[in-house]
C-alpha cells in the first residue's frame, strides 16, 4: 500500500525577537499553534496528535518541558511526542509528524517547534566544565570558524563570501515581518567592517540569540481538499545522523547530509536539483555555510558553491534563491530554527511568502542540521501533489 | 590497568522565566499574601492557576482568591529533608485543597512526626516573613482546627506586578571519563599522548574513547602518537568567553598529531596569532603541574604539505 500523500494547510509563528518577556513557554508556543490553526481554519478538536521538538533541555533549564505544554498545545487525550535532535531538531519534529500522517496513523497532526533564549545562555549550555577537559572555547562560534577555513582552503572561496551572505539574509529579513532582525540600514561595507569573533567569522555573519515558535497543520488528502487556501505537498523527506568525531569525517560536506539529501531526491524524483529545484531554505547560522551547503545539497560540484554566491544566484531574485525568510542569519531560536526552514518552504510553493514570495515557486527544499554537523532533516515540498 | 577517574561535576545555572499573565498574578498575590485561583468555563477554580483550561484548551484568565485554609488530600513523610527543600526538619510533603479550590497544591506540611499526618486533615498556609513573589513565599502549611478561612474578593490586579522570575537550578552529577580516557589522562601526566587503534579499521583515536564510532567495536591497543603534529585547520578567538581564563586573541587549532587518524583541539603559542597557518608543524609545551600542553609552538620545520593533512581537518 502506498504512503498517505501529505500536505501543509497551516504555517503559524511569532514575531521572532531578543526577548518575549511578556509571555511564558507556553504562552510563546500557544502564538504560534494558534496562528497555523487560523491558517488552516480548524480547531483543537480536529488535531488528531501534537509532536513538539526543542533545543538541549539546558538551554533552557525546562527538563521535559513538553509535559508542561499539553494544555497549552491542546494535547489532553491525544498522543504527544517530543523530537530531539539538537539544532536539527525543528526539522526532524516536522518529518515525524509527516511521517504519522503518511503511515495513516493520524489524519491531521498539529507540530511546533520552540525556544525560549532569553531564559537562558546557549553559550553556558554548550560550556560545561566537563572535569578533566581542557576548556578552550565557549559557544558554536569557535567551534564552525576552522571548518569554515577548511572550507575556503579547499575551495580556493575569495574571503568576502561570508560577507555576501551576510548582506543578502539580512535584506531578506527585511520583508519578512517575522523576522528577528530588521536592520534597515545594512550596508555591504557595514558587514565587511564588523569584528572578527572567531576568525575567519565576523559578527554580522553570525546569527543572533531570539525567542520565537514556529508550529504548521499537516494532513492527509481528505483534511487538504478541506483547506482554505493551497497546501504544500511534501514530495520527499529524509533525516541523516553520523558521529560528532570519526577519523575521516568531512566537516565541510558531512557524508550524512549528502545522504540524507540524495534520499530526499530519490523520492521526489529529482534528476538535477539545481534545475529541478526553484529555491532553498536552509540552516546557515554562520554565512559560510551557505556555500557549503550548496555544495554538500548537490546544487553546485565540490568546491563551487562559492560561484553560485558570487554570482547573484541566490539572491531573492536570482536564480536560485537561498533563505528568503532572511534565514538562520536573521532569526535564530534553536529549537524552532529547523521548522522555521520547513515552515518557509512550505510558505514559499503555497505561495503566502508575502513580500518574500518567489514568483512561481513550484518546489522547495528545506534544510537543517545541527549537533557538530551531526544530525540532518530535509524535506522537499511542491505545489501540486505527488505523482503516485 | 589503570585507575579510572572520576570527579564531582556541578551544573548550575540561574535560569529565567517569563510568567505570562496567570503566573504573574499567582506569585505577585503570594507576595501580598493573597491565594488566587483560575476559573474555568466550566466552573471549576483551578490551584495552582494555569493559562490554559487542560480539558478545552482554552485560554482561562479569570482569577479568583481562594482561602488560606484548606484540606490535605493526600502526603507523603521526608525523612530526610535535602538543599533547597522548604523545611529543614521533617516534614511531610502535602496536597492542600484550599478552601475555594477545584484542585490541590503541592507543598510542604510542618508537623512533628508522620503520626501528626492524615489525609482529610485541616491545615493552613503559613507565610514566610520576608515575601518577593514566589511560592517559597508559603513557608509551609500548619495543622489547623478552627473555622474555614473566608476568601477575599482580590481581582488579581496588583500595582508593580512580578512579570519575571529567577529559577536557579543545579545537577550535582559525578562524571567518571571512563577506561579509556583515564589512561589518556594518566599518559598525559608523563607528558605522553597515547591513543587507541581500532582493530577493524586500524585508526588511531586521540584521544581515545574506548570504542571505535566508525565500527563500533572496542579498542585496546595503545599507541603513543606525537609529540610532534601539523596544524590542519585553526581559527583566531578574538572574543572573552565568561569561564574561561584565556587572553584574547588567540588561535584555536585543530592539530594531527604524527601517527594520529583525526586531529585534537589545542592552543597555538610562541608565535604571533596573525603568523600561525595550516600546515604548520607544532609540539607541545608543558607546564609543570598541568594535565594538558598549556599551548603547542612550533617546531621551526618546513609546513606539512596540504595533500599529507588534507583528510585531517
Ligand atoms: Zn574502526
């Protein structure tokens, strides 16, 4: 018997920012569940199971704090699952709920993805004084900045890259009112002349620290003819792990992304994703990644994705178009960053991006990764439904 | 075989909270010693409030006050009261039902010895002295036989209402490195870096972790790597970090050590942050007293070629 096609009619978020001081957890969670529930026009009552996903539990000091949130989330009599998969993990919660629509399991399954930044310090929850360890390094910055020099060694990358990306999320972010930074006056130059944290790493080329949930509706075909506005179809799903540190571990083009895309590409039946695919929503926290993933996602050879930067290709309007939403870059509530990539995937091929929309976006990977380049979730969606 | 270590490993933090409309109302009442509740559509007054009703998940914000007095539905007796707990002496841990209320609250109960303690007996909150909007701000509850206390009528509007918390929590953990780590460390203090071959695909780990992630078979075999080794990839850390004592800038480098299969993490020293490359041949300086090179020079070789090092980055 063949999969249950499955289909996105609710996308909900909050205004990603520094701090919701105004709402609890569950208050910050409750937004975002609402505005997708609005999105698809249903209620509770028709959410057949919830699945959550969020960052470490250090990172905020809530030790499963999913038990708390079944009220909030409506879960009280339903099964609630909670996802963990440390940066990847937005991704990996949207793919199991998919996959219990898929499986027929379930027909309409609420998702959400959270964090809560400001409660915490991410850099503290990635620091631990392990005893017997040498401590020398605080926080993922120092941690990407060699594999980002190992990256443009290879690739013989001209230095301004980075910047590049920089500058471009950021006037992405602009249009997307959901975004966390909105810095009007971004100029090239400004991100050229910021700091140098962890060279080769500047600050502008760095994500910032937000609190933000993002939650979406996935149904089967019986709740999509039902919805109110186009679904996205998702036409292929994949999730990927391998060792933090292995001898032979390729942290610039990690085996398990290269897997995890090429699976995505299988069940989609994408020849060529750089001519099948109209535009990418991935997970750059640190600019460099960008054409690192263009390589490691099959969108250019090893060694070009630079190019395709260079080149105005990922530009909102060139020809393949890289983190509409402003991205990672722009936004950055851990555990939700992964849905967010989803979210705007699925945004972009039901055409709802608003200012951001890419005209006739037909399909659109979504990407994210965490853990020491570790842990990888993709999907792909489109705007019709899947062929078989 | 060797000792294997072990060490105390405290995880402490002063995390925050938000509390959100309903939260903020309970604690800044507890504040003004003052109960309050949350109603439901349905009626019912729920204690400890929540922002949203777990039958209907609706959103509930109508509060009410509650008494002071209540009704244990049930308890359990500590013998031995812990850091942190709100009595220091025995005590019983109670649900109270106050009077008013739907729901029970879970607190601490003063009485003189398990004996003292029924379910169904009456008890009342007793306030602590110094009050800042938490529910600490209950000291505990005490037996109590006379009359129900009689609710106010407080709206749970207050002036200058708590909106945020602080919630330190702390994990005493004893963490032991294992087998193989520990015969690392004992190495190191020889001034010896020693790591493990994996018997099926023959790699070096160091340091070792005891199991090979490639394979997932055990290693055993010592082999001693270094003390020279190549800086395959490094970045420049221009930035404090708050528990770390180490003045910035400086150069954090992933090195190969010679006969190594991946490469470890280290400090570059003896050389001007801007002049450190990779491919640069390094060895370790110790200081004395310490477990690890305070810092990796370098050796004055030529740079390693990129096609020797291009798989260790
Ligand atoms: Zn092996």
């Amino acid at each position: 018997m063949s999969k249950e096609p499955v289909a996105v009619v609710g996308v909900g978020q909050t205004k990603h920012v520094a701090a919701r001081r105004d709402v609890s957890i569950a208050g910050l969670v409750r937004e975002a569940a609402r505005r997708a529930l609005d999105d698809a026009e249903l209620t509770w009552a028709d959410i057949d199971a919830v699945v959550i996903g969020k960052a470490p539990d250090f990172f905020e000091g809530v030790m499963m704090p999913e038990l708390y949130l079944a009220d909030a989330l409506g879960a009280v009599g339903k099964p609630m699952l909670r996802v963990h998969t440390a940066g990847s993990v937005g991704g990996s919660t949207a793919l199991v709920a998919a996959n219990l629509v898929a499986a027929r399991v379930h027909g309409t399954v609420l998702t959400l993805a959270f964090e809560k930044q400001s409660e915490s310090n991410a850099m503290w929850g990635l620091s631990l004084p392990i005893p017997f360890q040498q401590p020398l390094l605080a926080g993922a910055g120092g941690f990407f900045a060699p594999h980002v020099r190992a990256y443009m060694r290879r690739s013989g990358a001209p230095d301004t890259i980075g910047s590049l990306v920089a500058y471009k999320d950021r006037r992405n972010a602009l249009k997307n009112p959901y975004a966390h930074l909105h810095e009007h006056d971004i100029t090239l130059e400004k991100v050229q002349a910021s700091p140098m944290l962890w060279d080769p790493i500047r600050y502008s080329e760095t994500c910032p620290s937000s609190d933000g949930a993002c939650a979406m509706v996935l149904t089967d075909r019986a709740g999509a003819g039902r919805a109110p506005r186009p679904p996205a179809w998702m036409l292929g799903g994949a999730m990927r792990s391998e060792p933090t540190l292995f001898a032979g571990k390729d942290f610039v083009s990690p085996q398990a992304g290269k897997d995890c895309a090429a699976d995505v590409y299988r069940q989609a039946g994408i020849a060529d994703p750089r001519r099948d695919i109209d535009a990418v929503e991935m997970y750059v926290p640190f600019s460099w990644y960008e054409p690192m993933w263009l390589e490691n996602l099959g969108f250019a050879e090893e060694g070009g994705g630079w190019k395709l930067t260079e080149a105005g290709v990922t530009e909102l309007d060139g020809d393949l178009p890289v983190n509409m939403s402003g991205g990672v870059l722009s936004t950055n509530p851990i555990g939700a960053s992964g849905m967010i990539r989803f979210a705007e995937a699925a945004l972009q091929v039901r055409g709802q991006a608003g200012e951001h929309q890419v005209d006739g976006a037909r399909r659109v990977l979504g990407h994210a990764y965490g853990g020491g380049s570790q842990f990888f979730s993709m999907w792909l969606v489109g705007a019709r439904p899947p062929q078989s | 075989m060797p000792e294997v270590l072990k060490a105390p490993l405290v995880v402490e933090f002063p995390f925050t909270r938000s509390l959100g409309p309903v939260q903020s109302a309970f604690l800044t009442g507890l504040r003004e010693r003052v109960v309050l509740g949350v109603r439901t559509t349905d009626g019912r007054t729920l204690v400890p409030p929540v922002e949203y009703d777990p039958r209907t998940a609706e959103e509930i914000h109508d509060l009410v006050e509650v008494a002071p007095t209540g009704t244990v539905t049930t308890w359990a007796w500590n013998h031995e009261p812990r850091r942190g707990q709100p009595l220091d002496t025995p005590f019983a841990w109670v649900l109270v039902r106050l009077d008013g209320a739907d729901t029970a609250l879970l607190h601490a109960l003063a009485a003189p010895g398990p004996d003292a303690v029924h379910t169904g007996m009456r008890v009342r909150v007793r306030w602590a002295g110094e009050r800042t909007g938490a529910i600490t701000d209950i000291a505990c509850f005490e037996p109590y036989d006379a009359e129900p206390g009689q609710p106010g009528n407080h709206s749970g509007e207050f002036t200058e209402p708590l909106t945020g918390i602080v919630a330190p929590a702390r994990l005493d953990y004893t963490y032991s490195p294992g087998r193989a780590q520990s015969a690392y460390i004992h190495a190191l203090s020889e001034q010896r870096t020693v790591g493990e071959r994996c018997p099926s695909c023959r790699k070096v780990y160091v340091p070792p972790r005891g199991a090979c992630p490639t394979c997932g078979v055990a290693t055993a075999e010592q082999v001693e790597v270094g003390p020279r080794g190549t800086v395959t990839t490094f970045c420049i850390v221009n930035i404090k970090a708050r528990n770390l004592d180490i003045e910035v800038p400086y150069v954090y480098a992933h090195i190969a050590l010679d006969g190594a299969d991946l490469a470890l993490h280290a400090r570059i020293g003896g050389i001007p942050y801007d002049q450190v490359r990779m491919g640069l041949r390094v060895e370790p300086v110790w200081t004395e007293g310490a477990r690890y090179p305070d810092h990796y020079r370098p050796t004055g070789e030529p740079d390693a070629d990129y096609d020797t090092y291009k798989e260790l980055l």
